[in-house]
C-alpha cells in the first residue's frame, strides 16, 4: 500500500488548480439533469465535418502511413476490435494503428513533455482538457487539437462483491462517500461493521487522481457531496478545512491508488475481496466486471452514487509538430470509423453509452438489459 501520506498534497494541489479553472468559467462538466449539455456527436453535421462544425481531414487513400492513439484503458477491448476492422476499410488500407496504452492525465503529461508518438488522444472524460490545453500553448504557443469528437459515455458507479455490499447496508442506510469513509474509519473493520472479523479491514479503492481521471473524478465526486451540491463548486468549497480534512481521512484509508482503471479493474477480478470490498470505476469498466468475474468470487453488485457526472471520451485529433498532414488525415479517419455505426454498437458491447445518437442503448444484445439484476440501470 502506498504512503498514506505522500500523495495527498500533490494530488490535491492539482485539485485545487482544477477547480480554480472551472470557477473561472474553463472546463466542460456533464452532470446528470435536465440543464447538462449532450455529449453526443451532432447528427445534423455535414459528411467530412466535426460535430463542432470543423473540418475533418480526409481518408488517406491507402497511402502507407502510422499513427499513435494514446488511449484510456477502459477502452482498450473496444480499440483493439476498432484497429483491427479499421484496417478492412478502404480509408484504412495502408493505416498501422499503434494503440498507447495511458492513464488518462499521465497522458496528458506525456504530451506536455513532447511525447512524438501520439497522433491522437482519447482520454476517459475531458475533465483535464483545459488545463492540459495551458500547459501545451506554454510550451508550443499554439492550440493543441484540430479537431475534437466525444466518442461514447460512461458515468461512474461504486462495485461491490455482492455479500460485502448486503452486510455493509445492513449497517449503513446508503453507499456514498460518507458512509465509505465511516466504515474506513472503523478500527475493528469488518467485525464492527458485520460481525465479520474473517473479513479484516474494509478495504475500498479508486485511481491516483494525478495519473487517471477516474481517480480525479473520485475527488470531484467526493467535493459535491461534502458539500451537497449538484454544480457551481468553487474554490473556496475545495480549499474549505472542513473538506479537506475528511477528503484526508478518507484518503489516507484508501487501499490501492492504481494508475489506470483498467489496471484497478484487473486487480479486483483476480484477487477478488482480499484485495477490495468495493471500488469507484467507470461503469463501462463494472460491466467489464459483471463479464469476467463471475464464477470467480461470487456475484458483483453495481451502485450509482447519489450524485454523478458523465465522463464522454473525447477523441483529440491533436495538431503537434511532429505528426505529418498524412498522419493527421488517418487519424481523422479512424476517429470517423469509431463513430461510424458498426463500431458503436461494438462500444455498447463492451459497456459504452454510444455518443452515436443513431445507436440505441437498450438494443435486443445490451449489457443496459442483460444486466439489471446486477443493479445496472439505463435510466438514471
């Protein structure tokens, strides 16, 4: 287990810097309530257009040409299928795709430092987007991308192993944030909280919030509901003693800060409740979970924190120095295919509300209906 003290400054410095930009007016928040803003493409744009209305670069024409998408992990089982039937395509014929495998803020820092492999960037939210965008013009003294896409959409929810979940509301009335950190805080573990002293500690884990963006997201989540806010958080509520010195408690308590949600997501699967009671993933990633661990550790139950937001993976086709007009143009194109009908509703299989209005969640083969005993909703 990491040093319980060791990251809290600097991730929450980070924190602070954040929602300092968003209390300026920067930064695209996608909460759920009727006054959100759709993340999904526009389906009015112009063939060869972004759903901003830019221009789209062209297919490459079969032109031998390789690109880099630095990507989330929690899409890395869609993008694998995506290159590969991209390749079958004539705007693919020619196109190597190298998939880069990143957190999504270690990402950005890689880019910042001139990381000449990246083409092209699909992050799991664009909660980073803004200050990611002041540190590129610091060093290039331009603007980073020529086109900007949201991909598909993914909110966050709590997975819990089903039997730590019955025993852990039969004590606490609610999951959130702060019956989590009740029960982090309990000295005895799970023997205070269930009579269960076979089970040790209670053991919850999310992401570093300075190397992935759910564990950023963990934090924001964690601010709204100290504060019992549904929007306009401010700096003066980070900065607030009271916040900060039960964001630490928690913190402190916290299990395991992967660097990718994938990677969280794998530990849980192959461990099982020696590693987590619970985790705060994408809930793309949870039906990943629902799939691959079944059988493994008994069932998962899936729970939707009292507030959220949505993370829309944006596709940022970046305008660097080192990518070539060709790399930027195939780039373009895989970004188009990703969009394209027959890959969202692949992205729906692995778990992604398509950003493809033209896609229905609650298709005959959907996780959103094969999975609801579980605790999977599409309405929320």
């Amino acid at each position: 287990m990491p040093d319980p003290d060791a990251p809290k400054t600097t991730y929450l410095g980070k924190f602070v810097i954040l929602l300092f930009l968003i209390g300026c007016g920067y930064g695209a928040w996608y909460f759920f309530s009727s006054h959100g803003r759709s993340s999904a493409p526009n389906p009015t744009a112009a063939p060869g257009t972004s759903a901003s209305g830019n221009s789209a670069p062209t297919p490459t024409n079969g032109a031998a040409v390789s690109i880099g998408i630095a990507y989330g992990t929690e899409k890395k089982r869609w993008l694998e299928w995506a290159v590969t039937q991209f390749a079958a395509t004539p705007a693919g014929a020619g196109v190597t795709v190298n998939l880069i495998p990143f957190g999504s803020l270690e990402a950005g820092q890689a880019l910042a430092g001139g990381d000449q492999r990246i083409t092209a960037w699909t992050p799991a939210s664009t909660l980073y987007r803004d200050s990611f965008e002041q540190d590129w013009q610091l060093k290039f003294s331009t603007k980073p991308f020529l086109r900007t896409e949201n991909l598909a959409l993914t909110p966050m929810v709590f997975v819990w192993w089903n039997e730590r979940y019955q025993a852990f509301v039969a004590k606490y009335p609610t999951v959130s944030f702060a019956t989590i950190g009740q029960a982090l805080r309990e000295r005895g573990g799970w023997d205070a909280i269930a009579g269960k002293s076979e089970w040790g500690l209670f053991k919850f884990g999310h992401t570093h919030p300075n190397q992935s963006n759910s564990g950023l997201v963990t934090l924001v989540s964690m601010a709204y509901e100290y504060h019992n806010k549904d929007r306009v958080l401010t700096l003066k509520d980070i900065l607030d003693p009271g916040f900060q010195t039960w964001m630490g408690q928690v913190e402190t308590s916290v299990s395991s800060l992967s660097n990718s949600t994938g990677n969280l997501r794998k530990e849980m699967v192959l461990k099982g409740p020696s590693a987590f009671d619970a985790v705060f993933v994408y809930e793309s990633v949870a039906i990943d979970f629902l799939k691959n661990a079944g059988g493994r550790w008994g069932e998962l139950r899936i729970v939707y924190p009292p507030r959220n937001l949505w993370n829309d993976n944006p596709f940022y086709l970046l305008d660097a120095p080192w990518s070539s007009a060709a790399q930027k143009q195939a780039a373009g194109a895989f970004c188009d295919y990703l969009l394209s009908e027959p890959a969202q509703r692949q992205a729906l299989v692995h778990g992604f509300r398509p950003g493809n209005p033209a896609v229905p969640v609650l298709a005959p083969d959907s996780p959103f209906t094969a999975f609801t005993r579980y605790g999977l909703k599409n309405d929320l």
